[in-house]
C-alpha cells in the first residue's frame, strides 16, 4: 500500500511533535504557577497529573524511536483531554460550576486569561492534548498499516 505525504510525514515525525507539544504546555502551565503566581485549580491539577508524565513518555519514546510507547500515552492524553473539556464548560457554563464545585482552593470556574472571550487556560490545555492525541494516532495508525 502506497502511503500518502501526511501518513508517512506523521509515521516519522508524529511521536517528536507529541513531545514537543507536551514540552510547551508543560513549560507554559509552570510559567503561568511559577511565574505569574496564577494558582491552579482542583481540575488544572488534574490536568498537568495526564500532561506531565507525557514528557516524559514521549521524550523517551522520541529517543528510543519506540512506537510502542504511543499505547500508553494516548490513553493519558485521551483522559486529560476530557478533563479540560469539562473544565472549559464550567467556566463557560455558568450552571455547571454548581452542580460539582470546588470546595477548596481556586474556584475552578475562574479564568485568568480570557483572550478574545475564548481562550482561557483549560481551552489551551484542550488544543495541547488534542494535538498530541492527533499526533500519536496518526502515527499509530501508519505503523499499524505497514
């Protein structure tokens, strides 16, 4: 089977861009905590508990060149992409910040950035984990068709 420019791009780059990706939101979520003294929430907490161990996973998935890895790292991805879904919709949402709220800490329904009314801090977290579970099941799935 002949493959096409985009799966034979994504066969031989897909697990580099995973990691780079998972590098920027790492690095990002610390400048925002670290830097700018924004306190995460219960849910970012969560979200950087599926983002950062896929720094580590995909960096030496990169090194290795081991696509093996990409089964354990999608299902981080996958699951920290659900958490940032719901955690954009209960700041969006104003009635679903009451159905579970935080208790403790930072209202999770706060947002410190809102740029453009859109982009808030879990909708960033969201496009990270969505690249990466785009980069990885594409590169998945051109391994798997050889």
């Amino acid at each position: 089977m002949v493959q096409g420019p985009v799966r034979s791009f994504f066969r031989e780059y897909g697990i580099y861009l995973a990691w780079l990706v998972s590098m920027v939101a790492a690095a990002g979520s610390l400048y925002l905590s670290e830097v700018l003294y924004y306190e995460p929430c219960k849910l970012c907490w969560f979200q950087r508990i599926f983002m950062y161990p896929l720094v580590i996973m995909l960096g030496m998935a990169a090194f290795r060149n081991d696509r093996r890895m990409i089964g354990y790292a999608l299902p981080l991805s996958i699951i920290g992409g659900s958490i940032s879904i719901y955690h954009y919709a209960q700041q969006k949402i104003p009635g679903l910040a009451e159905l579970l709220p935080c208790k403790v800490g930072i209202p999770c329904n706060i947002d410190y950035l809102n740029w453009w009314g859109f982009i808030t801090i879990p909708f960033m977290a969201l496009i990270a984990f969505l690249l990466i579970t785009v980069c990885l099941f594409l590169a998945r799935t051109a391994s798997n068709n050889e």
